[in-house]
C-alpha cells in the first residue's frame, strides 16, 4: 500500500512493527491518518490500534526511540500516546465493544483487528494498515472503505442505526467528515441520522461544539449547518439558529428565509477569511431577526434592532454552546452591533464625521467588519448586488482616507473613564459613561478639538449640568494624534 509517508514517519513505523513482532502481536495503522493520506490531506497524528496490550507497546516502542519520548497514558482506555519530533501516536489495544441505551460509554473487552474495525465510525475510518514485518503496508479493508473513499461516501461498518444509536456523537461525525472532505452521506445512513437525532442529548456540549467548530473552520461551512438542519440535529442543541428559518407571507409580501441568507453569508465569509470567529460572528449577525420581526402596513417586513437583540443574544449562545467566554466573544458580539454600519454609509451625504464614528467604534476590527458586511450582500438581483458593491467600494475608500488622516482605530480621547472618576472623585457610573461619550463625540464631530484643554474645558462644563464641580487634577496626558 502506497501510502506516502515521511522518511520519519516511515521510521517510527517500522519500529512500531518491529517491536510488535518481538511482543509477538499484531499491530496496524489505523482510522484518520490511514484516511488522510491516501486523499493526499495533511496529517499530524497517528493512531496505531494492536492486539493486546497497546500501553505496554506504547511503552516498549518509546524505549528505542532517541530521545525517548514521554508516555502518557489512560489505563481505563487502555490507551497510550506519545509525541516524537512534532509527530503525535496514538496507541490502543484492538476492542470489542457493547453499549448500554443510557450512556455512551460503552463496556469494553479485548478483541480481535476485525472486531475493532467492526467499532470504527466509517468504512472510510476503518482502513487499517499492517505494520508487522511479515506484511508491512498490506491494507486491511473489510467494508470496502477503500471504493467509498474513491467514491466519497459516508458509510457506517454496521447498520447505521446500531453504529449512530451506540454512540450518538457519530452523527455530528458524520456530518463533519461530509463537510470537511466533500463527501455524500450515504442516503440510508443520513435516514438513520433522522430516526436518531433526539439521541444527541445525551451527549456532552464540548463535544458537539467541537464537531460544530470543525465544520465552521471548513471551506463551506454551509454544507453541514444544512444538513444539521436537515437532519433534525441542530434544533437539540441550537434552536435559535433554526428559529431563523422559514418564510412568512402577509398581503403577497414574503421575507428572505433568514436561515439560508445567513448560511451564505457564512460561506462569503469563510471564502474571504480563515478566523473561525468571523465566520460564528457571520453565523450570528441576523439571530435577533426572530425576535424583532414585524409587519408594518404599507411597508412590508422589518426587524428594527435586530442588531442590538444579537448582540445582547451572543453571550448566552456562547455560555449555551460551551464557547470561550472571552474576548473572541465579545468580538462577535460586536461585530454583530455593528454590522449594519458599513451599509448604512453607503447612503449619499455621509459626513466624515460619520465615518470616523464606525473607525472608533470597530476599532482594530473594522477590516473583518467590513468583511462580514460585503458578504452580507446576497440578493439575488445582480444589477441590486452591483450597485451596493459598488458603493460600498466607494465607503472602504473613504474609510482608508479618513483614517490616514485621522488614525482613529487606535485612538483615544484624551481624557478617560479612569481620569474623570478621578477629576470628579466618582465610582463607576451612568455619570462617567455620559461624560467619556461627550469627549469623544465632540471630537469626533469636530466641535472640538483633539487636546487636552478643549476636552477638559468641555468635560467641565458638561459635569456642571449633572451638578458635578471638579475636586482633584490629573497627569496631562501626551496629546496623540487629530482626529
Ligand atoms: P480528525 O483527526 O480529523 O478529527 P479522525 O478520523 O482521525 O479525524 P479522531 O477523532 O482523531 O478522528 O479518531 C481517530 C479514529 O478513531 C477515527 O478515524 C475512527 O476510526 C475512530 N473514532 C474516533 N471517534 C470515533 C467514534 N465516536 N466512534 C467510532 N470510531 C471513532
Ligand atoms: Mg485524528
């Protein structure tokens, strides 16, 4: 079997066999990297699957390895893994496996080769090549994953109601491996998916998140979301996002189905960027649409705030998916306020001011913002698409001038929330908010200018309507650049 490894990878797997030979058992490559390399993709780990013990393997094939690597191991699992060079191998001892209906965890017995490819998710997972020394590099296919893998199908080694019932996490596998390798589900599997979608509750958050972040990071995200959709999958875990699908039609007058719009924005963003969280900030940018929808006679269908209400809706989605509740959310739930912004300058008479006011707000992020709001544009009118291209050319010129001159995405007023508490000896308040937004929009605006003194003339004056009179002095700051 040709299977195009490195002189190295090459060289740790004839230890592996050579080792296996002395301990008198069978050992094969197994499952991803067996997959990965006949399709000529990446690889970065290795999974080695043996009769007997797979720790102790493990273990005896890192003694003769220089330097020798560091085992660690899961004796429960009867699993092993080491890192050699950047190289990441996994060891296990090849199982038999029974499950109980309450519970993915499933009782484990030592098996033979054929009983663990028995357990694999896929045909196409179960390749297995030998490396004991005898038949080095002969491929053991018992399902025929070889001709799916030709064929690009997603196929279960046993009826796919026993594989997906045993271990409900293989659904989203399914799936994933569909949208990542471009491959079909077989129909008789994706019917099986159907029957047995509600079982997905029984397995962990993380877990489904992880497949779901795997099919975002994937070149067209839109083919899995779809079939999560399709599937009855996504409303388990995800049922703000299918709330957007559907088309309501009141006096002859429909709305876009939200669900498919937002998936092809998804896939405009992921054709323009690799950052996974453009693409979930793409995924969220209409989720507050449910929410705000209205029919306003004469007017037809609007969802006025629909930005605010998703970027209010992230956090909870984030804490709902088990997501980082850290600065990659926030930076969705921003780009999610904001992404009607770039749009809105595309309107005639916009004033530098105006401009200047979104380079503040997006700061850092206003060239993914201004990613997110091109790939919002989805009409299906090609002279509509056009026109808004075309403006929208115009505001990103506009923005890069404004910005050479004015340098606001890194700007900041010259006196801050911290100073003016000082100034004014107060806590974090409403008072403080009101006092930092008229620095900053007076200068903006051009009313005033971007020193020190014109801020804290206005600050004064602006305090004395809350009745607030200065009671400390702060430090000046270095004057920074004019917006
Ligand atoms: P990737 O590494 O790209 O996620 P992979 O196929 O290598 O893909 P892993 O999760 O690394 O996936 O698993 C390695 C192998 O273990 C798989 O190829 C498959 O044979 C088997 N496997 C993993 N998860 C399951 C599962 N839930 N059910 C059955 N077999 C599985
Ligand atoms: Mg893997």
């Amino acid at each position: 079997m040709d299977i195009n490894c490195s002189a190295e990878e090459l060289s740790i797997f004839e230890t592996v066999g050579r080792v296996s030979d002395q301990m008198s058992t069978e050992c094969y490559l197994i499952g991803g990297f067996v997959r990965d390399k006949l399709l000529g993709r990446p690889t970065k780990d290795a999974d080695i699957v043996c009769t007997g013990d797979g720790i102790a393997l493990a273990q005896a094939v890192a003694h003769q390895l220089k330097p020798k690597p560091h085992v660690s191991y899961f004796k429960n699992f009867g699993t092993a893994h080491f890192r050699f060079h950047e190289f990441d191998v996994e060891f296990v001892g090849a199982r038999k496996e029974s499950y109980r209906a309450e519970s993915r965890k499933p009782d484990v017995e030592p098996g033979t080769i054929q009983d663990d490819q028995l357990r694999r998710d896929f045909t196409i997972n179960a390749l297995a090549v030998s490396l004991n020394k005898e038949n080095f590099g002969k491929l053991t296919d018992p399902f025929n994953g070889l001709a799916d893998l030709e064929s690009k199908i997603i196929r279960t080694p046993l009826g796919p109601d026993i594989t997906f019932s045993d271990d409900p996490l293989r659904m989203m596998r399914a799936i994933r491996f569909a949208t990542q390798l471009q491959f079909d589900i077989l129909p008789e599997v994706f019917d099986a998916i159907c029957r047995n979608a509600e079982r997905i509750k029984i397995i962990s958050q993380e877990r489904i998140t992880d497949e779901l972040n795997k099919i975002m990071a994937a070149p067209k995200p839109s083919v899995g979301l779809d079939l999560l959709y399709k599937s009855g999958l996504l409303k388990y875990f995800f049922p703000q996002f299918v709330d957007l699908t559907g088309v309501e039609i009141i006096e002859g007058k429909g709305h876009k189905d939200n669900f498919y719009h937002t998936l092809q924005v998804i896939d405009n963003t992921a054709a323009k960027s690799d950052n996974l969280w453009l693409r979930w900030a793409a995924l969220l940018h209409d989720i507050g649409k449910p929410a705000t929808k209205r029919f306003e006679d004469g007017h037809g269908w609007t969802f006025h705030g629909h930005e605010v209400v998703g970027e209010r809706m992230t956090p909870r989605i984030f804490k709902q998916l088990k997501l980082p509740l850290n600065e990659k959310m926030k930076y969705v739930a921003k780009l999610v306020s904001l992404h009607l912004r770039p749009i809105s300058l595309t309107k005639e008479d916009i004033t530098d001011s105006a401009m200047r006011r979104l380079l503040f707000d997006a700061g850092e992020d206003i060239d993914d913002l201004m990613i997110l709001c091109e790939s919002d544009i989805t009409s299906k009118n090609k002279q509509k698409v056009k026109r808004f291209l075309e403006n929208f050319e115009m505001v990103k010129e506009r923005l890069i001038a404004v910005e050479e001159n004015d340098r606001i995405r890194t700007w900041q007023p010259p006196i801050s929330g911290d100073d003016i508490m000082h100034i004014f000896n107060l806590t974090p308040s409403r008072e403080v908010g009101v006092l930092k937004n008229a620095i900053k929009d007076a200068i903006l605006d051009g009313v005033i200018t971007n020193s020190y003194d014109a801020a804290y003339a206005l600050l004064v004056a602006k305090a004395a309507e809350l009745n607030l009179q200065p009671v400390n002095t702060v430090a000046r700051q270095e004057e920074n650049n004019q917006p």
